[in-house]
C-alpha cells in the first residue's frame, strides 16, 4: 500500500495570475482542495517539499494529508502542473477523499526476473504494451506498484493480467478481457544454406523449351546474312570499274577525229 504523507499549507489571500506568480517567486506552488461537497479551498505549499514527493515516483497514487491550519484534510492527488521550460511543478489540484472511499487511480508496473527469461537471453525485447494499470480500489489501500514475472517466457509469448493476484479490493476498470501487458519480442534464427547448394541448383536448372535452338537459329541467320552482303558489294564493285573504264575507250575515237 502506498504510504500516506503529510503535506503543510497555508491559505491563498488573494487568487489570480500575479497573485500566483508572487507565490512561485517566493518558493511556493498554488493548489487547491476540492470535493466531498465542500467549498474549493485555495492554499499554497513548500515548493521543495513537494518536488521531494514527487521524485518518489507514486506520489500520484498516494493519499495526502493536508496539513492546514491545525486540521489535516485527506486528499488524493488529481493532477499536477508544470513549467513547459524549467519543469517546475506551478499549481496542484487535490480531492478531498474519505478514508475508506473508493477511488480510480493508475498504478505502475515492474517486471522482475528479466534474466530467467530463454526469449530475452536469445535476443529478444521486452515489449511493454501497459506502464499502467487502471483500478479502483479503497483510498487506504492504492497499491505501490504491480508485478510481474518473466521467469521461463520464450520469444512470442505474452504476459497477461491474469498472471498477478491483485490485492483484495482492488479491480482493474477493464473487466471483460484477459488484456495484454507486454510481451517477448524478437526474430526468429533462419537457417543458412549448405555452400554449393545455390550452384548445385543453378546446375541441375533445365533450361525452358525454346531456348536451345535459339541461339542456333540466330546463328544460321547471321551465317545466311553475310555471304549476301559480300555478294552484294562483289557485284556493286565490277559494275562501278567497267563504268569507269568505258569513259576513256569512247572519247577516244573522238580526240582521233579532231586530229585528223
């Protein structure tokens, strides 16, 4: 069960955006408490104190008790404001509870044994579907944290709500399904291939119908296309040869004419 804290304050005199800034120059975060059919009570509070509570990590699922003027006031923390630069917590809202009224709170997880687990030795991950655990539960009994156990999970195996007892009093808001909250992820080993099995393949390939007799037709084409084009350039080059020795045979008769 979380642990209840004490947590001193002091009412707010004046409200508003320069009244708050005035309070967080001098070391102090605005809040105020509100519920069980009561008036809104501004206060503000010890800054330091109050990131001190909330390093410890569950101050979120921890009962308050607001120390105010002599009367503590049992709170439950509903939600925290910060600085978007320096991070600095800058205004608390806080609702009233009763001691043993129901409340809806989320609380952490852990996973324990890492090491026992064969899926996360061989490679695997750890993959968390839920950092959280929405329930419903008495305010004096909220849970710390839940836990789980990966002790023996193999790759592809995952790990269910079912496998934690809660606490009596305690249920999850989700009650129709056994959900997931993580699992054991990773890549299988694939088998390498015997050497010389890819060449003895491409070896024992029988070629498709057709390609055989490919090459030898374009060979007997190639061997049909040659002697043509050789004869073609025999014959183109006696005929230009006789051409050119006919000129000269008939202008001579001609040059003889002229002398006599």
């Amino acid at each position: 069960m979380s642990d209840q804290l004490t947590l001193p304050a002091e009412a707010r005199d004046r409200a508003g955006k320069g009244a708050s800034r005035a309070l967080r120059r001098d070391g102090r975060v605005p809040a105020v408490v509100y519920g069980e059919k009561k008036e809104p009570l501004s206060i503000h509070v010890e800054e330091k104190l109050l990131s001190k509570m909330l390093s410890t990590g569950h101050f979120m699922n921890s009962v308050i008790m607001i120390d105010f003027q002599g009367k503590p006031q049992r709170t439950l923390p509903k939600a925290v404001d910060f600085h978007p630069v320096t991070s600095r917590p800058i205004h608390v809202d806080f609702l009233r509870i009763g001691e043993h009224t129901k409340v809806h709170v989320a609380v952490p997880l852990r996973f324990d044994n890492e090491e026992a687990s064969p899926g996360l030795k061989r490679g695997g991950v750890l993959n968390v579907v839920r950092h959280e655990i929405e329930v419903t539960c008495p305010a004096d009994a909220i849970p710390d944290y839940f836990e789980f156990n990966l002790e023996g999970l193999e790759i592809g195996r995952s790990v269910h709500i079912s496998a934690i007892k809660l606490p009596e009093g305690v249920k999850p808001t989700i009650i129709n399904r056994d959900f997931t909250v993580a699992t054991i992820a990773g890549h299988k080993i694939e088998e390498e291939p015997t050497p010389g099995a890819e060449v003895a393949a491409v070896e024992g390939a029988v070629p498709a119908e057709g390609e055989e007799g490919a090459p030898a037709a374009e060979a007997g084409a190639d061997a049909k296309a040659a002697p043509g084009k050789e004869g073609a350039a025999a014959a183109k080059a006696p005929a230009g040869k006789e051409a050119a020795g006919a000129k000269p045979a008939a202008g001579k008769p001609a040059a003889d004419r002229g002398k006599k």
